[in-house]
C-alpha cells in the first residue's frame, strides 16, 4: 500500500465513522420511524414469524414486496425484537452496512487512487441521499453492501463468491439483474474467464427461488414491480428529452433543492452541473475502460440503470432507487475529476487544492444533511406517526378481525391495522390490479369500493375527494360514513 492510500485510509475510516455518528443520531431523532414503503416489507417479516407464511394478506399469496431477501433478514430481527422497535433494528443494521460498504470500497482504493476512493466515501458518509437512505429502513444499504464486496472478490479472482453475491442482490432489488449483467461485462472487458462451476451458486440461489416463488406465488417476478411500471411520468406525458434528463437527474443524485430549482438561475446551475459532470463521467468511464478496472461496472452500472428506467418507465422521482446508481455515478465523476486533474495541475497544486477542499467539503455535507433533514424528513416522520399510524391504530381497535379494509397506501396504516387489505395502486393486491386491467385502467375508485365493499376506507384528502366528488359518488354516501378524521388521512366506516 502506498502512501498515498495509507493516508487516505486514515481520513476515510474517520469520516466513516464520523457518517456512523451523523446516522445514529438522525435515527434517534426519527425515533425510529421508517419510510411507508418500508412497512409493507415488514408486515410480509411479521407475518411469516407469526407462521402465516410471506404474505401480506392471511391466505392470499402475492408476492408484493420487491426484496425478499431482506423480508428474511427483518423477519430474523423480529425473532429477537419486538415489532415495535424493527425501525430501531433495520437502522442499526442498516448503518452497519454502511460502513462495512465503505470499507469494501476502500479495499478497491488501488484501482483510482487513494485519494479519488476517498472523496468517494466522503460523499457516501456525509452526503444527504445516502445518509437519509441508511435509516429509513429500506433495503438498499444492503444493496450497496453487496456491491461494495463482490468487486472485492472480484479483484481477487474469487468468482465463485461473486457469483453467490451477484445471485443473492436480484432476491434484494430486482435492479441485482443489472449488477450481475454489469460484472459480465467488466468480465468480457478484462477478458476473465470463469469455470462454469463457479457460477453454479448465484444459478442455484435464481433456481431455488423460482422453486419456491413459482409454487408459492404463481410467479418469481414481484407483483409490486410490476404494479410500478409506469407510474409518475407515462412515457406519453412529456418530451423525451424531458423524460431523459427527469429520469437523469434522479439516478445521479442530481437534484437542486425545491426553492431553487424552481427558478431561472436554478435551471442554468443545474444543466451546467449536469454537463460537467456528465463530462467527467464519460472522462472516468474511459480511464476505467483502459485500466480494466473492476469499478468499469459502475459506469456500465448507472447506463444500464438509465435504459432500465426508460424502458420501463418506472418511477424517475427522488428516492431510493437512485442510490446504487448515485454512487455508480458519482464514483466514475471522481475518477473522470481526477483524470483531469492529474492532467492539468502540478502534484503539488493537487495536493494543496484537496487539504483545503476537503474541509470545506466535509462541513458543507454535513451541515447541510443535518439541515436540510431536519426541514424535510423529520416532518415526514411526524406525519407518519401522527396521521398514517394513528389512522391504522384506530382501524386495529374499531374493525372486527376479518374486517376488510381499503387504502391509497397501505406501509404504516397497514402495518398499524393489521386487517385484509385492498390497496389502491396494486403493490400487495393483484385483484385491484386485475380489476383496472379488466376495465382497461379506466375503472374510477368508487367502482373499486363497490366490487370489494370493505368495512373501512382510508384515503388522504386527494383521494377522499375524488371518492366523494366523482363516479357513484352517491352510492358511496348512502353507504359509508366518517368515523375519523386526521392531518392526513380519513377514515370512513360502512353503514351497518
């Protein structure tokens, strides 16, 4: 190990655990509550504790969790926490695989330069997206977790462990499907040739949940998944190019805060980031192409991540999808700003430029998570609690057992009211699905209540409104009334 990459790993650990602290306390502050989503992941773990099997409906067996691997791993915590606190549990595990990902990237640091792996890990330490990732309780720390690593074992020609890796991230995010294609790339490029044998464990981890999944669910392929593709931005509803750089700033983390990006001077500021760092990924992206580095799958990573979205014209808003190919993106920006910099200033300019940038740096990404989480997902998480949670608890202690009940969205509300649930985009209930498909996703929402008739309605104000303005609204009058009301949401019970 060089000096350079001695010092770096010195300053990297630091600010790993410098990111471990900043994550621990937005969790406590967060007490921990989760994102929504999360908490439909959750009640699939509850349930198969409790010996009702993967399913989030008793006896209804849809697959409507787009992870399950990581409902296997919640449902392990659940065994030795109580529900209550799983928040608490994923945040800490999830911090966990934050840090052991960054280590796993500072073990590459050879491929780019100490240096480069550095601002790396300073950006996935400190850098808002990634930090708010690690303790909302989604899956995707773990992602990152198993990226980080099967490059490692990649670079020490252990394929048969990357293999197993590469087959276990699809049961963690569909998008594993683009990782395994990524390495067979970066396989072809460096001219590696795997033994057949060793790609007998990530096969034998696909067959022996088509195994399951097929007999189990009908399919291996999520019903969340595909009850997702199209939503927010049809391919029909804007330019492509709007689609395009919409779909571009989401995936590289690119986004500008509300109030400004908003404005004339937002606009400009964000092209011109876009286009300097788009130019500086096609920079680093060919550095990586001639090194034969094992991080060219980061690049080929964030591409494939861009045609998948487009195809499939998936969700393209702020979230976590984003995040493997933030840092898929981000780490080839770094590579390319080094290239260039390596190109054009003196070893002692560069130097000199880092020790004063990287504080600079370090206080800007970390005021800034710390702030801007405070003004936007801490509100969140009281919304949750307040709203979201206490409508289902009012359902849980008012709905008889086998009562049935409908929603807009069904993470804390379901996971609080814990009855048979219709939920209205399809994620956990095929039938709803099949209804629109039947109608030729023409159906209007009060159609949907009087094919189930539940026993309970919970819906925001968006959708109270059109339940109560539009179709039979009078039928849904003369059978259902308000029974409660909060920030967020209302409740309404059928007529007895």
């Amino acid at each position: 190990m060089t000096a350079e990459s001695r010092s770096a790993w010195r300053g990297a650990v630091v600010l790993i655990a410098a990111g471990v602290a900043l994550r621990l306390l937005l969790l406590y502050w967060a007490r921990g509550t989760m994102v929504d989503d999360a908490y439909i992941t959750t009640r699939y773990s509850l349930n198969l504790v409790e010996g009702l099997g993967l399913v989030y409906n008793e006896g209804v067996r849809a697959l409507g969790v787009t992870t399950p691997l990581y409902a296997f791993w919640a449902a392990a915590l659940l065994l030795v926490v109580p529900a209550a606190h799983i928040g608490y549990a994923l945040g800490l595990a999830n911090i966990a695989a934050f840090a052991l990902a960054a280590l796993g990237l500072l073990r590459l640091a050879d491929e780019v330069g100490g240096r480069t792996m550095a601002l790396v890990v300073l950006v996935l330490a400190l850098y808002l997206p990634f930090v708010d990732n690690s303790t909302i309780g989604m899956e995707t720390p773990l992602f990152l977790l198993g990226i980080a690593w099967s490059l490692v074992l990649f670079r020490q020609r252990r394929f048969a462990w990357v293999s197993l890796l590469a087959g276990l991230l699809i049961l963690v995010r569909p998008e594993g499907v683009l990782w395994a294609l990524s390495l067979g790339l970066v396989l072809a490029v460096r001219r590696e040739r795997p033994s057949p044998r060793d790609l007998l464990p990530g096969v034998a981890v696909l067959v022996a949940w088509v195994a399951f999944s097929v007999p189990y669910y009908g399919s291996p392929i999520p019903q969340s998944l595909t009850a997702k593709t199209g939503w927010v931005v049809p391919a029909a509803a804007e330019s492509a190019l709007g689609r395009i750089t919409t779909t571009f700033a989401s995936l590289a983390l690119l986004e500008l805060p509300p109030r400004l990006a908003g404005t004339a001077v937002g606009q400009v500021a964000w092209w011109a980031i876009a286009v300097a760092t788009a130019a500086l990924f096609v920079i680093g992206a060919r550095v990586l192409y001639r090194r034969r580095s094992v991080l060219l799958s980061f690049p080929v990573l964030f591409l494939l991540y861009m045609v998948f979205y487009l195809v499939g014209r998936g969700r393209v808003d702020f979230s976590w999808y984003g995040i493997p190919s933030g840092l898929a993106y981000l780490t080839t920006v770094f590579v390319g700003l080094a290239a260039l910099a390596r190109r054009l200033l003196s070893v002692r300019l560069r130097v000199r430029g880092l020790a004063v940038a990287a504080p600079v740096l370090v206080l800007a990404l970390l005021g800034s998570s710390v702030v801007v989480w405070r003004a936007t997902r801490l509100p969140y998480t009281r919304l949750l609690r307040e709203s979201y949670g206490a409508a289902g608890e009012y359902v849980d202690r008012h709905a008889a057992p086998d009562a049935r009940v409908f929603l807009d969205e069904t993470g804390m509300i379901g996971w609080r009211a814990r009855r048979h649930v219709h939920e209205l985009s399809g994620i956990i209930s095929a039938e709803v699905t099949a209804s629109f498909a039947r109608a030729g996703w023409k159906l209007d929402l009060a159609d949907l209540v009087r094919e189930y008739e539940p026993e309970f309605l919970v819906f925001n104000g968006y959708h109270l409104e059109w339940l109560t303005t539009r179709g039979d609204a009078e039928w849904v009058g003369e059978h259902y009334e308000i029974v409660a009301e909060f920030s967020n949401h209302t409740v309404l019970e059928k007529v007895k």
